[in-house]
C-alpha cells in the first residue's frame, strides 16, 4: 500500500469511528457554546475558544483530504 493510500485508509478510520468523532464534536460544541457566553472583554479566552474550533475543523478537513489523496481516481466517461 503506498503512503497516500494507507493514509487514506487511517483516515477513513478515523472518520468512521464513532467515539473519535463524538469527541471531536464534543469539544467543538463545548467551546462554541463557550464563546457565547464568555464577557466580550476577555480576550485571552475568546482566542482559546476560537483556537479550539479552529484546530477540530482543520483535523476534520486534513483528515478528509487525506481520503481525496489516497483514494482512486475515477476514469474520465464519455458524454
């Protein structure tokens, strides 16, 4: 299997995996939820709050990617 098919592969299981993703949507909601209710002011924690969104959203497109990359392309069709 070749780098990008067995990342492929990995990432599949990740995406597939229920507890992972239930993880990953825990924590996004917790700190959207988070941001709601943090003071305007506090500017230190809105940052964190927004550093944590940020991180599952790029694991979650990264991990996508890799399916893209690892998986066949499909033949070009005649129309």
């Amino acid at each position: 299997m070749t780098d990008p098919e067995r990342l492929a592969h990995e990432a599949m299981s990740l995406r597939d995996n229920e507890a992972f993703q239930t993880a990953l949507d825990n924590m996004r909601r917790d700190a959207v939820e988070a941001l709601v209710r943090v003071p305007a002011t506090d500017t230190e924690a809105i940052r964190d709050y927004q550093a944590t969104v940020k991180v599952v959203d790029d694991l979650r497109s990264d991990i996508e990617g890799f399916i893209r990359s690892g998986s066949p392309r499909k033949a070009a069709g005649i129309a």
